[in-house]
C-alpha cells in the first residue's frame, strides 16, 4: 500500500489506540549484551516524553514484543503502559485482547511495527504505520512510513502524527507546561 498522506491523516482522526512493536520500533532494534548476559536496550527519550503526553491527552498505548526482557518491562512500567505484552512472535490474538479491553475497533487503532511479524496486526488496523528502515515487505503495507529509523524518534514522529491529525498536539505539548 503507497503512502497516502490524506488518508493517513483521515484514518488518524479515528485513531484512539496505538499499538507499538518494540525491537526495532522503540529501540535500534540491537540487543546489547553485558559479560553476565544480561540483555539492555536503548530508548531514545523523545519517544518516551512523546508517549506520555500522548496518554495525558487521551491516547491509549499498547504494547506487543516479539522478545520477552526485563529490561523492556521495566521501561514500559516507567511510561505507564499497562497493556505490554512480552514473548508474542505471533501478535494476532495478543492484538485482538487488547482491542476488546479498550473496547476500540481496528478501524480505531493504529499499529506501528518493522519487521515480518507485525504484518498480521498491520493487516488488520485502520492505520497501519512503520518506521524508515523496516523490512521491504512492512514498508509495503503501510500507509505511514516515519522519517526516522526505528530507536531514533520514530515513535515521537508517528506520535505527533496522530495527534496533529487529531487536534490534539498542542495539548500534549501544554501538558509538560504545567
């Protein structure tokens, strides 16, 4: 599917759910391994500040990993997402529970993910969003594609997205003015 802005923009006014991928997606996708073998990540801040906001004003965030890390877990804690899902590598049930908790349609929901297994919730969302160096074949379906690579602002990026489109970016700009 070629990128559309206006019907990007249009289904973003809908969007009340933004569902996330994390490894490659809210991280470089690299897997950092210390001498003990234990894994840690790295999140750039500006997504983390820009889902935040985007919860203050309304917007709920899920999240679905492929890869089960503590590490992970514990970023999610700090960004208030209760909705995170660790270990799924087949994301199509873990998405639909999430739909019926939040009592939102796909229509309503975007989905922003990388690699091959987020092609099935992308399929299945009304907004279905990647970052700049996904794989050829999600680049394909989406009809949002963020100008940064996955772990450098890419999640901020399709965040403003969203709320632009929404009328909601100032507000979640004024929630840090308080």
């Amino acid at each position: 599917m070629p990128e559309d802005a206006n019907l990007a923009a249009s289904r973003a006014r809908e969007v009340a759910l933004l569902v996330l991928d994390v490894d490659g997606v809210m991280t470089d996708g690299g897997i950092y391994v210390d001498a003990r073998g234990e894994v840690t990540k790295r999140f750039h801040v500006h997504d983390s500040l820009g889902l935040m906001a985007a919860q203050a004003v309304g917007l709920a965030v899920a999240v679905i990993s492929g890869l089960d890390s503590p590490a992970v877990a514990a970023r999610m804690a700090d960004l208030g997402i209760a909705e995170y899902h660790p270990g799924h590598h087949r994301k199509m049930g873990v998405l639909r529970g999430i739909l019926e908790r939040q009592g939102v349609s796909p229509e309503q929901t975007a989905y922003l993910g990388d690699d091959w297994v987020d092609a099935g919730p992308m399929g299945l969302v009304g907004l279905p969003m990647t970052v700049a160096d996904a794989q050829p074949e999600i680049l394909e379906l989406a009809l949002w594609v963020s100008r940064r690579g996955g772990g450098h602002g890419a999640v901020r990026e399709a965040v403003r997205f969203i709320l632009a489109a929404k009328g909601q970016l100032g507000a979640a700009y004024e929630w840090f003015l308080d």
